[in-house]
C-alpha cells in the first residue's frame, strides 16, 4: 500500500503544480478566461487529489483557484471576487475534482465479519 500525501503536503503540492501549469496554457495561448483553462486546473487537482487524503481537497482546490484567477483570469496575479457566485462554482469545481479523484483511489479497508460482514 503506498502512502497518501498529507493535507499541508498536498497543499504544497497543489501550488508548485498549479504554478508550472501557467507557463504550459501561456505556450498554448490560453491564459484568459476559457474552458480550457478550468479543465486543465480541473485535471491538476483530479491528479493531486488522487495521490492525497480526502482531507485535503479543499486545500488543492483553493490552491488551484488562486493561481486559475490571478493569472488566468484576471492576469498579473491581482486577485478579484467580481463575480462571487462565478468565483465560488470555480472552486466547488476544483474542490469536487480533487476530493473526487482522492474517493475513488482511497485504500479500501476490509469490513469487520470478512466477506459476510458477520461479527466476530
């Protein structure tokens, strides 16, 4: 069984990748505010969740969205709630990829009782 990362690991994570992604979208021209871009932060915190604890998914997806719309959306790493019911859906979004992936890849642990859940 291999471990899964903690929260504040994963949290580092989260940055370090969302950070490396920005120069990826500029070569393809996607920095400004597209679904291409909400996908491929939408993927990377699908992947980091996959390696971390469910815990942790808030943490990647607001890492995720700080990178998404500082330099994303509004460019120049200036921050702004504009739109706030636009901006919470983007992190519900990048939240629910993350905390998705680290379900579906959790260890799965045996039942008490074995394979007939009988008590012992």
């Amino acid at each position: 069984m291999t471990a899964r990362l903690a929260p504040s690991m994963s949290a580092a994570v989260a940055l370090t990748a969302s950070a490396a992604l920005l120069p990826a979208l500029a070569v393809l021209g996607e920095l400004r505010p597209s679904w291409v871009a909400l996908a491929a932060y939408a993927a990377l915190c699908a992947a980091v969740g996959s390696r971390s604890r469910p815990s942790a998914a808030a943490l990647i997806g607001s890492a995720a969205w700080l990178f998404h719309n500082g330099f994303v959306e509004h460019r120049h790493g200036a921050l702004d709630l504009a739109a706030p019911a636009a901006e919470g859906a983007h992190v519900l979004l990048l939240t629910a990829a993350a905390l998705a992936a680290a379900l579906v890849t959790a260890p799965r642990r045996p039942r008490p009782g074995g394979r007939y859940d009988l008590a012992a």
